[in-house]
C-alpha cells in the first residue's frame, strides 16, 4: 500500500516568512499533484510533476518533485494571509487511474 | 473555466436508505472519479470510470456501492444502504486523459443519521 506523510501537519508562522512543507514515501509515484483544499470545497489543483528531479515555479510558490519520485516539497516565498489553507499533495500510481492522498499541511499565515 | 458540478451539496439520510449523488464532469473530460473525505482524515479514492466501465475500485467500494453515466453528461454514484460510516464529503473528479491533474467538484456532505 503506497502512503505519502506530509510534514508538518500544521504550520504558523508570520506574514512574510518563508515556509517548505514536504512529502515523502517509500513508494515511487508516477506523477505528483499539489492541491490546496479550502473548508467545504473540493481539492483545488495546483501543479502536476511528472519527471524526478522537476521543479515547478507559480509566482511565489516553489514545488520539487524528488530525483527517485518518492518526494516532493512545496516552498513559499515570502508568505501572505492569502496563502492561508490546507494542502494536499496526491501521487499518481504507475498503470493505477487514481490517486494517494497525503493527510495534508494546514498552514496559517498571520498579519 | 470549465467546472465539475456535485449536486446535492448536502444530504442528510436515514440509515439504511439508500442515497444517489449526482455529479456533472467537464465535457471533453475522459476518466471520472469518485473520492470521499471523512472528516479530518485522508482523501481517499473509492472508484475510477473511464469508457463507460470501472476501471478501478477501492476496497472501500464494496456491493453497497455502484456507479452509472447514464447519459453521457451525468456521472452518478448510489449507495443502496447506507451506513453510518457513509457520513463524509463526497467528490467527484475528471480529467480529460491520464497523467493529467484532476478537476474536483466542491463536494456533497452526506450525513447518515
């Protein structure tokens, strides 16, 4: 069974800070998707990594995808309120149409 | 921008019962997904469907629950007695082919009472 743990569950810190929060495994995935997910609302997709070692830039946000595809991290730059929310990152299994969840990291970000 | 559409947005049913959630995917989307949320755990994946069959099940997807797509648009999941341990959030998903990222709806909270 391929499980993927983010770390940290929870995370606080102040506006303009930076923050990485990471994603790891045993298992190889053959895809890795970052979603962010706000109360009531389904999963919204951030970006898709597909190649060991990509790395993948949304303006302030940094996403890795780990050279053996067992990892990835999400980096934000200089972090705002608006960032405030619950992300998920979900591996894609090889020859398998779905995903595995990670348990996801709720980040606050404080004025 | 194209959305995946979840009707009900809640749904509170007597145990036993049985429940149809209804889920409106993109267009030219391809492959359709059925994942659930308990809540403050994981989401976990319940079914893909993909060329008018299932192609994938969880072993959470047992005889209680069926999927259809009924008409080319719709894309439904039933489960014909509930249980308590039904009560999540409900998401249907699609993409237009493999390896892309999904498109989730926004959910339908079930409550088994």
């Amino acid at each position: 069974t391929q499980l993927l743990e983010q770390s940290p569950q929870f995370l606080s810190i102040q506006e303009g800070e930076n923050l990485t929060v990471y994603c790891n495994s045993s298992s190889v995935f053959s895809s890795l998707q970052w979603y962010r997910q706000e109360p009531g609302e389904g999963p919204v997709l951030l970006v898709t990594v597909v190649t060991g070692g990509e790395v993948k830039k949304l303006k302030r946000l940094t996403f890795q995808f780990g050279d053996a595809r067992k990892d990835s991290s999400l980096h934000i730059t200089a972090a705002q309120p608006g960032d405030t929310g619950l992300y998920l990152c979900a591996g894609g299994i090889q020859g398998a149409q779905k995903l595995v969840f990670g348990q996801g990291t709720r980040l606050t970000i404080n004025p | 921008e194209p959305e995946v559409t979840q009707t009900p947005s809640h749904q509170v049913t007597q145990m036993g019962q049985e429940v149809i959630l209804r889920c409106v995917p993109i267009s030219n989307h391809l492959y359709f997904y059925w994942y659930r949320q308990i809540l403050g755990q994981k989401v976990e994946f319940l079914v893909s469907f993909y060329n008018n069959e299932i192609s994938e099940k969880s072993e959470i997807f047992d005889d209680q629950f069926s999927v259809e797509r009924p008409d080319g648009s719709n894309f439904t999941l039933k489960i014909r007695s509930t249980k308590l341990e039904d009560s999540a959030m409900y998401f249907c998903a699609s993409l237009p082919q493999a390896g892309y990222g999904y498109t989730f709806g926004s959910g339908t909270r079930l409550t088994v009472v």
